[in-house]
C-alpha cells in the first residue's frame, strides 16, 4: 500500500466529494480537471492483443505499463475484455514498455517495448514483443463544453465590429444568419433553441474578451460569437467546436463582418484572481453563478454572494431563498437561535451552533450570557465560559484565581476538597476515586479506613484544603489517630502530610502541597507493623557471625553446663564454612573466650573446658557479646545467643543496665535469642529478645535445653537457607507470609499471605519464568525499615497486563510495571497511505481541490453545509464503536420520527409519486414502477397504523412497553422505503432522459418516432401541456420528499441515539477534542464541538441538532407544492437545501457525495486523532514505547476508524456509472478488483497490528462492504 501511494502528490486526488456530484451532473471529470486545474491531467492508454492466436491473456497473465519517460513508474492494467487492457497514466507519458507478468506479477514472461507514443492511446501487440500504435477513440468522453470553460474573442484585426457602440454575445448554438434566412435575428421572435446569445463584457486586453461558460451553458457543443445591440443580432463569428477547444483552440479571430475569422490559441489569458466587488468571490466564480461582479451582494438581501455560496446555503440570487417570506439574512440557518446576518455581525459561523467549542451555544453567549462566541474564554482568565457558568463564575470578570470546591463519595470515606487556583488549572481540577486493587495502595494497609483518592490538576494552584470524613465509629478505638498521607509515586511509600483533628469529630483536615494519590490511616495500627524487628538481607553470600553467651554461675554446674554444652556444639556443627562463632562466658564480670572465628573444632575445644563458678550478671556478658558484633567488620547475620539460670543481681534492673546494651544491638542489627532454664528473670530475658527480633525461649528443666537450643538453630539457619531455590531465604519468605514484611507503603505482598507452604513448593509462584527472587527482593524504606522491594508482580506473569510477560519484560530491558506496547505495531496504525487518509489529506491540503468540491453549488446556486454530514459520520462511528444499538438508544426518537409533521413528507412524497403513475406505467419501467409505488403505499399504511399507537401514548414513559414493537417496525419501514425507492429512482432516471431526448429534438410535436413508441400520446399530450421543466421538478419532488421523509427516519434515528453516557468513554471526549484542536477542515471542527455539546450537555433533548435540521425541511415541505419553486431552484438545488446531501436524485446515482464525506471525516479524525495520540507518547526502549492504561482505548478506536474508513472508500468506489470511473482514476487506473484488494490489504494489516496489541478490533463494522 505505501508503495501504491508514492506518487500521490503527481495523482493529486480531485475532491472526491463534490466531484461526485460534478460526474453526477454529467460534468466531465478529466476536462473540468484540465480546464480549472491544469496540473495534472491524465490519458487512458490501451493495450490490445492483436495476434493470431490470441494468447496474451493465457494463464491469467497479468499487464503492466512502465513510463519510462522519466524514471520508471509502474501501472498495472485492468483487463476490460478478452483483448484489450487499460490503464489511466499522466498525459506526460510519452516512452512507454509494456510487460506480461505471471499472475502474482512476480515473474515477467514478455515485454514490449513500444517506445514514445506521440499522440497515440493503443498499442496493438501484433506478435512476440512487437507491435505498433494507433489512435483510439474513447466513446465514454464528454464531448462538450463545460462549467469553468474559458473561451475567447479576439477583436485586434476588425475591430470595427465593436462600431456603432454594438454589444458583443456569445451563442451556444451553431446557428447563423441562415437559418433566419439571412436576416438579422430579432430577439424578441427567434427560435430560443436556436438563439439565446448571452452578453460578453469581459475585456480581458485591449479588444480582447473572454466569456466564462456556466452551467446553463453546459452541454453545448459548438458555439459562434455576435454583434448586435440589445433587440437584434446582426453579425457572427465562425463556429468554435468544442472539438477544436479540447486541440488547444480557444479563441476566435474576427478578420471580417460576418462568418469570417480564424481559430486561434490566444496568448491572452483571464486572470481568474479578480475580485471587482471585494466580496470574496472570484470574478471568475461569479460568472459562474451569474451574479454580478460589480455588487457584493447581488440580491440585496444583506448577505454578500460569497456567505451565501459558501457559507449560508442560500442563493445569491434571491432575496427569499426558501420563499417563506423571511429574507435570507434574518434566516437562521444552523438553528441556533441567531440570523444569518447576526451570525456575520457578531463574526460567528453560521453553519454550527457554536463556533468557538466552548459548548455555549453562539445565541446562549450573545443574547444571555454576552460572552464572546468566538472565544473560549471571553475575559481571558484561563477558564473557559461554560466552565465559569456551571461553577457560579462570571465570566466577564477576570479572576486571578478561583475558589473551586470538589466533593467525592467513597467506601466509608468522602472528600471535600477546597482549591485556590488560576483559571487554566482550576478548570482541570478533578477528583476520582483511588482503586483498590493496586498492589501498593490497597486496604491491607495496616490503619486502612476506607477509599483513597486520587487528584488531579493541569498546573500549578495556589492552596488546596481537603476535609477528609470518616465512619464515626472509630473514634471509638484505643488510641485512634487518623492521619492523612500521599503515596509517593517515586518511592512507593506513604509519607504523612500534618493533619488536624480535634479527637471527636469524624473528618480530619489537610493541606495539600501537592496532588497525588491520597489516603486516610489510623497511624497507630499503622506503626505497629514496622515495630517487628526484621532481619535485613545480607546477599547471596549472607554468613552468620554468631555469639554465644554462657552463665557460667555457680548455679549451671553439672547437667545445666553439659547440657549448655552439647547444644552449642551441635549448633557449631551445622554451621557452613564462612560462618563465624565466638564465646562469651560471665558470673560477676564477662570474659571473651573467643572472638570470632571460622575455626569450630578450636571453639569446640573451649566449650567442652567450660566449668561453673561465681555470681550471676547476665547483662554483663551480654555486653560484651554486643560489643564484639558491633566492632566487627565483615558482614553477616548477627546473633547473639544467650544461655542462663538465674537472675541479675537485686539491684540490677532494664533501665539501668539492659536499655543501653539493646539500643546498641538494635543499632548494629544485632538480633538477640535468650533461653532460660528453670527460675529465671522471664521479663527481662524477653524484652531483650524481642526489642532486637529475636525470641525468648523457656526450658523449665534441662531436659528441654537441648529442644530449645534446636528451636534457635532452626530459626537461625533460615536467614541463609533457601529451600526452594528461589534466591529468598526461608526466613523472608516466612516473614512475607506471616504478613510481618510488607512492600514499601504497608501493603501486604498479596498471593503470598498465608501461604508459605505452597509458596516453598516451587520456586517461580506465578511460572512466568521468573523465579522469586528476581520478582521481589528485600530490602529498606528511605527510613532504614525493611521492606518488599517489587521488580515486577511475583503472583502475577503479567505485572503490567501488556501482554508481555515478566520474562519478557526483562528481556526487553521494558519495565515491568509500566505497559508497553510495541513501536512497529502501533507507528502502523499512524501511517498516512490508508485509503481514506489519502484522500482526506488531499482535501484538506488543496486548494484547487476544496474549490472542486464547490461545483455542487455551482450547479444551482446553493451551499450544502457539510457540517451536517460530517456530525452524521462521527455520530455513526460513536454509536458503533461504544455498542449502542437500536433497541438501546432509539426509543426516545421515535417519538419525534412519527410526530405528524414528520410522517406527512412520507405521505407528501408517495401522493407525488403516485400522480404520476400514469406517465410512468408506460415506460419500460413499468412493472418495476407498479411494484415500488404498491411497497411505497404499503409502508405508508404501517407507519399509519404504528403512528396511531405512538399517538395514544399520553405519558412519554409509557414507551418503554413499546419498545420492541416500534424499534422493529421503525427499522423495518426504513430498509423497505428506502429499497423501494431505488425502484422509484430508477423510473424516474428513465422518464428524465426520455423528456431530455425530446428537448434535444425541438418542439414536443417534432418529436421522433422512437419517442413516440416509448410513450403514448395522451402522455406527449400531458408533457405539453405541463412543460419538460415543471413534470420533471414535481416527478422528482415526489422521489425527493420520500428521500427526505427517510433521511429524517435516519437523522432522527442517528441523534436520538446520543446518550450523554458516551462521554464517559474517554476515547470518545479526546476522538473529539483533537478533532476540534487539529483539524484543518473547519466544518469538521464544527461537527465536532456540535457532537461533543450533544454528547455533554444532559438538560436539554439529545438530538436538538437533528431538529435543526428537521425544522427547516418541515418548513421547506410546506412550500415545496409550488411549482414555481421547484421549477426556479430545481431538484438539485431543493435536493442541497433540504440537507440530505448532493447526490444526483435524478440520475439514480444515489448519496455517494455523503458516504464520500464520511471518508472525509473519518479520514481526517483519524489524522487529528492519530497527531493527538502521538502527543502523549514516550518511549520505554527504542522498539517500545510505554503504553499507559488509556493508550489501548485510544489505539482501538484509532484502529477501528481506519478499518471504517477504507471499507467506506471501497464501497463508494463501487457505485455506478461515473463514481467508479471516478475512483478507479484516483489510484491510477486501478480497477475496482484492485481497489479492493487495497482495502482488504489495509484492513488486515490494522487487524494483525491490533491483535498483536492486544486489541479487539471489528473486521465487519458499519459499512461491511469489504467483507460481504
């Protein structure tokens, strides 16, 4: 696909939409192209097998033509016949090679090289590699003039022609002097088929003038310029063919009086820049749309040519467009309460209610509020208006800050937040309740009271004050003390931010410093869990550094000291090679027997020599064990293992002796195990243990010495064993599991919390490869308390839930905890060569091609707003992509579908088409005809019947009972009007363009035999008398108003389906928002703000811009039964002022103009979207970027909206006639095989990006043309 649109700025996609309408009013795509923009133009070139056997089609061989003229640029041909191959190229295209290709178009089995073409469009293959050219005639060229055609008349060699102050005309016809024989013509008598000349006043130079031809001209196919004066033609030119113009020739050389001259290309040129009225509009436009270039405002209606053509959707040719007695600057054309010419006034738009987004109508902010409605923020202060409005601001007074309250309810807590702040960041102030399920802010923190919160603001603020609530009850709790504190995001811990209460109130208050994530703890229970003593980890290499301390008192004699004896040495025994041991013994004063050391048989030696004698001072030699760990140097577990049966001396108490000695230990991580045996002081013996993380043990006899001691050796030893071999020692893992070691804020480590046991079971708990300890290790706060550090979730294999797993995550070198998302993947979905986005851009970007896309309104001098298209495309893929449905969202509509003004335009339209069925039941139509208007009727007759069901409603809630009933049958009345109007089309396409061959042909009773066998005379009779123009308006208003009636089924449907829930989906707000920030095409900006206002604003109906637009056709049905409307604006223009878009009703072409905006805006919104998107991106390593929990949402609908919009571009390309000539010519001549292929090709790569993501994407959407 990328490589498709290389090239795309040489291809330079002509305005796909209005261009639709160009081809649908018989416009002539490539000479309009060639006449108004002269870029680019393009030449059908052919390739035709011209050997005996035939046999350059065999085994589906496949042709490609090469432009070798400069450079080598590839086209592959589509195949038309069994002959011939075709391919439109750039009309440069001079050296051409034509190759046949296998079928994959991989492997080249024959070429031709044909060599430069001159002005020649067939090759003919006459043989293996050999051919020659020729001319070939395209019967599909249009071979008349067009709108926008220029054409000249050169007076510089007669220039007596402009004698006797004669005026100069122009004459679509080749009609001479001759056919009047030989008289001059007298205006007032002649043959309007033959002279309707019209003046050229145009002086480009001296005695050279130019004539612009307009739409009225358009058709003709020769033409002759006069002289004369304003009641009779005396002179004319010769004939300029239209064939002679598409040559080059564009201007007549007068050399004689009359019928003498010369055909000429002129040097001279009309600048088409000219503006002689300054109203905006061209000249060159102007003549177009025959309003004078001399009066910006041609009708005098207030509104100059330029707002009506291109904004207001009037005719600047009439004061009373509509003719409802209103003039159309006090019309109010996007219904939002303010005239056009207020609109113009005031600087506004009138083609959206609100101009400048603030989602403040422009009539709210003018006449209520008097803000500015092209400002935001009318006085300037930061906050917008609405914004201002809602929260009791005047936003005509600039405010240096604001005082803005927040109140948000929780699980047992509720905040009320006071904040002081600017404009800008006080209006993005918001407070969300924390959810519980992370794993370092949860309710298992200790002192957990109820729901966190979390704050945001865009900016900086002045003061924020929050009054957090509480359940009263826990006032009720010893030694309660609520206290507020925020997690840290860089460090992971809670840090206590100073809170006042007053000890019986249930709320607590706080100054905030800074927005994050807050919660409320009782901080009692709270500091409870960091008073256990936790042993540090030491590393992988972790030893113990072990000091015995023996009682060697008179006291432990005999099987107490044997006993003391045997349990060291055991202990000694399982040591491990780096271990340390020493030996402190003690009566009245302490002795070190032995530092540490590795060698245990020398210790065991000292031991086993130890003998009983002296006093008791346990303290002592406690001392003296703390003292030799603290001196000591290297690392380890530090342990001190105390031994003793009896009691300090009576003056010897904690205070005095002891507390010293433990803050020490507790300083140096020195953890302390005491055992007494028999009458010993328990109290001290225990405090001392547990103040340093060891434990006190008791053996009441000797005999349990020996299974204490072994109680110790095994708790010991865990600081170093590993069981499982998960790199966390048993003892961690105990701790973790016992709940005493938590993560960094309190929270316990989830999934290991009771489970040691399983835990111990395999040494990678969640088997995403990792084992434990390279998901979790030990280690401290920022205040030295021992902690859970968290690489990534050891429970969980996908900690960030990207769906790389932890392993994965590693390595990549991503983090663990935040999402990732894979670069390629996502740069795709960005990519600018999509169908849709090809084309969108070239809109938005062209000038020529935005001016092509005005041609609509060229033809009968109406603006469509394309807003109203545009908020029908988003509305559509809102409604789809957030799963809105019928059933759920369209119930409140039909109210409003079936209001009885509503239902009278299907009425109106089937009573138009029904009278006249006697003109159509003789065409070849018939049968069709018969069948559509009887399904036409029978519809009529549902909606009667279900209206009156919808009528006896008194109370709107009583629909809900309905709703199946209405949602079905509403559904179904749309897929069978709107089948059976194609029917209608169909018919009506047929009678056209018999009345049409009759005007070709002169009078009605000239007409040829054929004509009459294809209708009776009672019907010539009738079209007589009528008139081609009036049967043609009032046959066409009727399949006009069934359109309409179903366009307002349809629009009702679309925006009564709104429902404010949307903006709960974030995706959606932020779709519209860069939309209205980014986009180029303001009224996409404007559907946007208009989308976005419906889809916020709760108090008022939901679908008010469908009324809007429904108002207006209501009023235009009323007056549309009169003929002489019709007849002056025509069915195209009626078609543009009812707003349903410009599709040629009459040709049967049907709305591909709307389907067309819609890859519009869909291409577009995908630009703005994807640039919004791209904004906010930040890379994790060079092939990830960091993908937070909203980039998903985000790329979802980025990636759906593309899959939309290339299943759109195919299924307009496949319309008929002209529109599918039109998009085989956007992409080089490709056909509509191709351009499918190109669509699908898109469509799964998006899918296979998306499922590589992760993300659900829907391959049949809402157009499913692709896919069918």
């Amino acid at each position: 696909m990328e490589k498709l649109f290389k090239n795309k700025k040489i291809k330079r996609v002509v305005s796909l939409l209005l261009m639709l309408v160009v081809l649908g009013t018989s416009m002539g795509l490539e000479r309009f192209v060639q006449v108004i923009w002269a870029q680019t133009t393009y030449i059908k070139i052919y390739l035709k097998d011209n050997t005996i056997e035939h046999w350059l089609g065999n085994d589906n061989a496949v042709m490609e033509l090469v432009d070798n003229t400069s450079g080598h640029i590839h086209y592959r041909m589509t195949k038309e016949d069994s002959e011939t191959w075709s391919v439109k190229v750039p009309d440069t295209t001079y050296n051409v090679t034509f190759n046949r290709l296998s079928p994959d178009g991989n492997t080249q089995w024959n070429s031709w090289s044909a060599g430069g073409r001159d002005s020649n469009n067939v090759y003919f293959a006459d043989g293996g590699e050999y051919g020659h050219w020729e001319v070939m005639e395209d019967d599909n060229e249009e071979k008349y003039f067009h709108a926008g055609d220029i054409v000249y008349l050169d007076l510089t060699q007669f220039v007596a022609w402009k004698s006797s102050d004669a005026l100069l005309y122009i004459n679509f016809t080749g009609a001479s002097k001759k056919e009047n024989n030989g008289q001059d013509i007298n205006l007032s008598k002649a043959d309007k088929s033959q002279y309707n000349p019209k003046k050229v006043d145009m002086e480009v130079t001296e005695n050279i003038y130019a004539y612009v031809v307009g739409f009225e001209d358009e058709g003709s196919t020769e033409l002759r310029f006069w002289r004369g004066n304003n009641s009779t033609l005396w002179n004319c030119s010769i004939i300029l063919s239209y064939d002679d113009y598409v040559n080059g020739v564009n201007c007549v050389r007068i050399s004689n009086w009359d019928n003498e001259g010369s055909l000429i290309e002129t040097e001279h040129k009309m600048d088409t820049e000219v503006d002689s009225d300054g109203d905006g509009l061209p000249d060159y436009y102007e003549y177009i749309h025959n309003t004078d270039i001399y009066k910006a405002d041609t009708d005098g209606d207030g509104l100059t040519d330029y707002q009506e053509i291109n904004e207001t959707a009037t005719n600047p040719n009439m004061m009373d467009t509509n003719g409802d007695g209103i003039i159309d600057a006090d019309e109010d054309a996007d219904g939002d309460g303010l005239s056009n010419i207020d609109e113009y006034r005031v600087g506004t738009s009138n083609l959206t209610v609100d101009t400048d987004g603030d989602v403040l109508t422009d009539y709210e902010e003018v006449v209520i509020y008097g803000t500015n409605p092209n400002e935001k923020d009318t006085d300037g202060d930061g906050a917008e208006d609405e914004w201002e409005i809602i929260h009791n601001f005047d936003p005509l007074v600039y405010n240096d800050t604001f005082i803005v309250n927040e109140i948000v309810t929780g699980n047992n807590t509720s905040v009320d937040v006071e904040l002081i702040a600017a404009g800008n960041s006080a209006e993005s102030f918001e407070v969300k309740l924390h959810e519980n399920d992370e794993v370092y802010v949860n309710s298992t923190i200790p002192g957990y009271l109820g729901s966190g919160y979390d704050f945001y603001i865009d900016g900086e603020f002045e003061s924020a004050k929050i009054k957090y609530y509480f359940n009263s009850e826990e006032c009720q709790t010893e030694g309660f003390n609520p206290v507020v504190y925020y997690y840290n995001e860089d460090t992971n811990e809670l840090e206590e931010i100073a809170t006042e209460w007053d000890g019986t109130s249930n709320f607590v208050t706080a100054q905030l410093l800074h927005f994050s994530t807050y919660l409320l703890l009782d901080k009692t229970k709270f500091e409870e869990i960091w008073d256990k003593k936790i042993k540090v980890d030491n590393g992988e290499n972790a030893k113990l550094n072990i000091a015995f301390v023996v009682d060697l008192s008179g006291s432990m004699s005999g099987s107490k000291l044997t006993t003391t004896k045997f349990a060291i040495n055991s202990f000694l025994d399982i040591l491990e090679e780096n271990d340390r041991a020493g030996l402190i013994t003690f009566t009245t004063y302490s002795n070190v027997i032995s530092n540490l050391t590795t060698d245990i048989s020398s210790l065991k030696e000292i031991v086993n020599n130890m003998h009983a004698y002296g006093d008791t001072s346990i303290y002592t030699g406690l001392n003296g064990a703390v003292e030799m760990l603290s001196n000591d140097d290297e690392s380890g577990y530090d342990i001190v293992i105390v031994f003793t049966d009896g009691y300090d001396s009576l003056y010897t108490t904690y205070d005095a002796d002891y507390r010293s000695i433990v803050d020490k230990a507790v300083e140096n991580d020195i953890c302390i195990y005491t055992i007494g045996i028999g009458q010993v002081d328990t109290g001290i013996l225990t405090k001392v243990a547990e103040t340093t993380g060891g434990n006190y043990y008791h053996a009441s006899v000797v005999s349990e010495l020996e299974k204490k001691m072994n109680e110790v050796k095994e708790e010991t030893k865990e600081l170093t064993n590993d069981t499982n071999g998960d790199n966390i020692t048993d003892y961690h893992t105990k701790m973790i599991c016992n709940g005493s070691l938590r993560y960094s804020t309190g929270a316990a480590v989830i999934g290991f919390a009771g489970n040691y046991e399983k835990v111990q079971e395999n040494a990678d708990y969640d088997g995403d490869g990792l084992i434990n300890g390279d998901e979790i290790t030990i280690g401290s706060t920022s205040g030295g308390r021992p902690c859970v550090i968290m690489i990534s979730n050891p429970i969980d294999k996908d900690t960030d839930k990207d769906g790389y797993t932890d392993k994965e995550e590693k390595r990549n070198g991503t983090n663990a905890f935040y999402p990732d998302i894979n670069k390629n993947d996502v740069d795709a979905l960005f990519k600018d060569y999509y169908l849709a986005s090809v084309f969108a851009d070239d809109y938005e970007k062209n000038y020529e091609t935005k001016f092509l896309l005005q041609v609509g309104n060229l033809i009968t001098n109406f603006k469509y707003s394309y807003v109203n298209d545009y908020r029908k495309a988003l509305i559509l893929y809102i409604q789809q992509y957030t799963g809105a449905t019928y059933q759920d969202k369209l119930t409140s509509a039909i109210k409003a579908t079936y209001d009885s003004a509503l239902f009278d335009m299907l009425e109106q339209g089937t009573n138009y088409v029904l009278s006249f069925s006697d003109v159509l039941n003789q065409t070849k139509y018939s049968v069709d005809y018969f069948a559509a208007k009887q399904s036409v009727v029978d519809c009529c007759n549902k909606i009667a019947s279900l209206r009156q069901t919808v009528a006896s409603i008194q109370n709107y809630s009583q629909l809900a009972g309905y709703d199946d009933e209405l949602v079905q049958t509403f559904v179904n009345i749309q897929t069978q009007i709107a089948e059976q109007k194609e029917l209608l089309n169909s018919a009506n396409s047929e009678f056209v363009n018999i009345l049409n061959e009759m005007k070709l042909n002169g009078k009605f009773a000239e007409a040829t035999g054929k004509l009459v066998n294809k209708l009776p005379a009672s019907v010539v009779k009738f079209i007589n008398k009528m008139g081609t123009d009036k049967v043609n308006s009032l046959l066409t208003y009727g399949i006009i108003a069934l359109d309409t009636g179903i366009s307002v089924l349809d629009t009702v449907s679309i925006y009564g389906g709104l429902d404010a829930g949307f903006m709960q989906c974030a995706e959606i707000d932020e779709f519209l928002e860069s939309i209205i920030e980014n986009s180029d095409i303001k009224e996409m900006r404007e559907a946007a703000s208009d989308v976005k206002k419906m889809l916020e604003d709760d108090s008022k109906t939901m679908y008010y811009g469908a009324m809007s637009v429904v108002q207006d056709v209501v009023k235009g049905i009323g007056i549309a039964g009169t003929t002489w409307i019709l007849t002056h604006i025509g069915p195209m223009g009626w078609a543009a002022y009812l707003g349903w878009g410009l599709g040629n009703l009459v040709s049967g072409t049907g709305r591909v103009d709307e389907k067309a905006l819609g890859i519009i805006a869909y291409g577009n919104g995908a630009k703005c979207y994807s640039e919004s998107i791209k904004e906010h991106l930040s890379s994790d390593t060079d092939k990830f970027y960091m993908c937070p929990e909203e980039l998903k949402g985000q790329l979802q609908l980025l990636g759906q909206l593309k899959i939309v919009g290339e299943d759109k571009f195919c299924e307009t390309a496949k319309s008929r006639g002209p529109f599918r000539k039109f998009f085989e010519w956007i992409i080089s001549g490709e056909s509509q095989a191709s351009i499918n292929a190109y669509g699908r090709e898109n469509i799964e790569e998006i899918i296979s990006k998306c499922d590589n993501m992760g993300i659900f994407v829907e391959k049949k959407f809402e157009g499913n043309y692709l896919y069918d």
